[in-house]
C-alpha cells in the first residue's frame, strides 16, 4: 500500500479552514481482490475551534468507467445523519437540473460542476457533527490513483466555523501522487525513527506526513487525552512527541512517531523482518546483549510485541497509518484506561512498548528522505 498526505486550504468562502487530505492506494479495501483508493479528510487542529461541522465534499475524478464509492465512515464526530454518495460525471451541483450533492458547491474559486460528492451531514447541527471521515473508491479493475485523482480539483463545504458564527469553502488539488513502486516493498528491511528524531526535524516531520507541529493530537487520532500536570489535555504533534513518562504520556509519544513512520514513504514499517524487529524490541526493552539471559529475555520481549501488532496489522506485514490511528482510538476507549467502549484486547502499555518497538527499528538518516 501507498499512502499520499497533503493539505487542503484554499479559501473560497467567509472563513478560513485547513484539511489534512491522506490518500491510501494500490490495496484492496474491499476484499473483492482489486486495487481500491481509500480516503480520508479530517479538520486539522490549527483551525478547529470545536464547533465545525463538515457537511460535505465535492470533487473531479480524471474517469468514472466502472466507479462506485462506499464504505464511508465518519471517524471524529457525533453525527447521526447517513452519508451519501453521488457519481455524475461533469453534473454534480447544486445549479437547477443538475445532481445536487445537498449542499453548497457555489463560491469564489469552485470548479463545478464536479464528478462526485459525498455528503456526510446536514444543514444545521440537529443531527450533530463531523470533523473527520473516510470513503473508499472502488472499480471494475484495479484502479490506478494517479491515473484518476491526478490534477482534480476539491471542494470541501463546512458549517458552524469560528466558533459557530461562519461557514467556510475550502479548495485543493490532487498533486504528485507517488507510484506504487516508491513505497518500500515488504521484503525490503524494516525501519522507523525514534520521536527524539522526528521531534528534532521539523522540516522532514511536516514534509513526511504533511501535518505540523502545531496540530492536534485529538484531532489527529480522534480520542480525548487526559492530560496531568506535565502534559496537556489537548497536546500538540509536537508536545506529544515530546512528552515525558509512562501511561498516556508514552502513548502519545510513541504512537505519533508511529503514525509517522508508517506515514512516510521512505521508512519502511513492516513487522515481517525480524532482524530489524528483534533491534527495535532490544532497544525498547532496554535488553543487554551480553546479558546470559538475553535470547530467553528477547524471545519473550519479542512475542509479546508480536502479539500485539499482529492484531493492529491487516494481515499485510505492514503497520499503516491507519491502523496506528485505530488502535490507539482502542486503547482509549477501553474501560481499564477509565473511559468507555469496546476496548482492545492490548493495554495502552502493551501498544507503546510494540510501538516503540517498531519506532527503534534501524533508522533512517536524516539526509535519506525525500519529500
């Protein structure tokens, strides 16, 4: 799998919003054997005061042969309304007679009529609210991402911003999607850098996931930290890298190098290479390889962090970004951390100990990546 990540921030309307936009492809999401494209939009922190609610978005798509759009799941919100979806190639507004997504795509800068829409909540806050959500594009064949989404232009409309007094329109491209051949293969080695590295490269941070320091945690992964006196109730990317301690503190600190490591597209972040997996477990575990107990010590360290990333994992070998983000949302939603739901069958420790695992796989230099 490829993921691609930018941002959408174009102002087309009264206020101003910023959109993380990540791009998964050259994966089946839908277990029918074919290539899908998996999408995600979420409010990025810097412009979310609490109350925005994302009605919907409208797009182009370079050919809609064989197209369908579903599975789409709001991930950060309260809203009870139904997503929808709309395929109308060249026909998608809300002008007379064309297909009408149910929301605005009129404004400054819009590029309809638009190929596709999908609207995730209502006009009003009746229903509640999303902040983030995703949607899986599918085909007849193997669908080729840069072939469809290259170059297409984006509408986002959103309500309730500024604290509830605006609405927003929000524009972006699609741009320099990576082939498929640029990720890493599996058989290749694992890699991952530790948060002291990615807290210390700014520039390689923000240019390998395409979100800032500044930006949320919560909004990042969804859930609500509780903070102590060292840490924050609502921490940035940075502060959470930088976060010092055990419990929710090296949560936070490991899985947001985590979701970096499998963000990027020149680390490698595959539990399949066990060498690279037995150093990061050595290094997490503050194990001595001299010690006469070290392979006994290592085989164990090794299988309880085993034990846990096969469970985030698919099943591909990989840890993606994705998954990172849905195992975290677990651990806080299990009853032992002292909230409610359905919980995961690992601890917050268990996670960041195979986190930080992963994270102290041999590391990449920082003249090594490319963005």
């Amino acid at each position: 799998m490829t993921t691609y990540t930018t941002t959408f921030n174009e102002q087309l309307g009264s206020s101003f919003e910023s959109y993380t936009v990540t791009i998964e492809y050259c994966e089946d999401f839908t277990g029918d054997g074919l290539d899908d494209i998996r999408i995600t939009i979420t409010q990025t922190a810097d412009t979310n005061s609490g109350t925005e609610d994302i009605i919907g978005v409208a797009f182009d798509l370079n050919d809609l042969t064989g197209l369908t759009i579903g599975d789409i799941q709001v991930l950060s919100g309260n809203s009870t309304f139904v997503p929808v979806a709309f395929l109308d190639q060249d026909n998608v507004s809300d002008n007379p007679g064309a297909t009408d997504p149910g929301f605005s795509t009129t404004g400054g800068g819009s590029d309809e009529p638009y190929d596709a829409a999908i609207k995730v909540s209502e006009v009003g806050s009746g229903e509640g609210i999303v902040q983030s959500f995703s949607f899986v594009i599918s085909g007849t064949t193997d669908l080729d991402a840069e072939a469809l989404l290259e170059g297409t232009d984006w509408w986002i409309r959103t309500q309730s911003t500024d604290g509830g007094s605006e609405s927003a329109k929000t524009g972006g491209f699609i741009l320099d999607l990576p082939p498929c051949g640029d990720e890493p293969p599996n058989g290749d080695p694992g890699n991952g850098n530790t948060p002291g590295f990615w807290k210390n490269h700014q520039t390689i941070f923000e240019g390998e996931t395409g979100a800032l320091f500044t930006d949320s945690y919560e909004a990042l992964f969804g859930v609500d930290v509780l903070g102590s006196k060292k840490l924050s109730d609502n921490p940035t990317l940075l502060e959470a890298l930088s976060a010092k301690g055990g419990g929710e503190a090296a949560l936070l600190r490991s899985s947001t190098a985590a979701w970096a490591n499998a963000t990027s597209d020149d680390t490698n972040f595959v539990i399949t290479d066990v060498d690279s997996l037995e150093e990061g477990v050595t290094e997490a575990y503050g194990l001595d390889p001299l010690s006469l107990t070290y392979a006994a010590d290592l085989a164990a360290a090794l299988a309880e962090v085993l034990a846990v990333l096969t469970q985030v994992d698919d099943g591909d070998g990989t840890i993606t970004a994705q998954e990172v983000i849905d195992a975290v949302g677990l651990v806080f939603a299990d009853p032992s951390n002292g909230d409610t739901g359905d919980g995961a069958d690992y601890t917050m420790e268990q996670l960041s100990k195979a986190f930080d695992a992963m994270n102290n796989m041999p590391s990449l230099e920082a003249d090594e990546f490319v963005f």
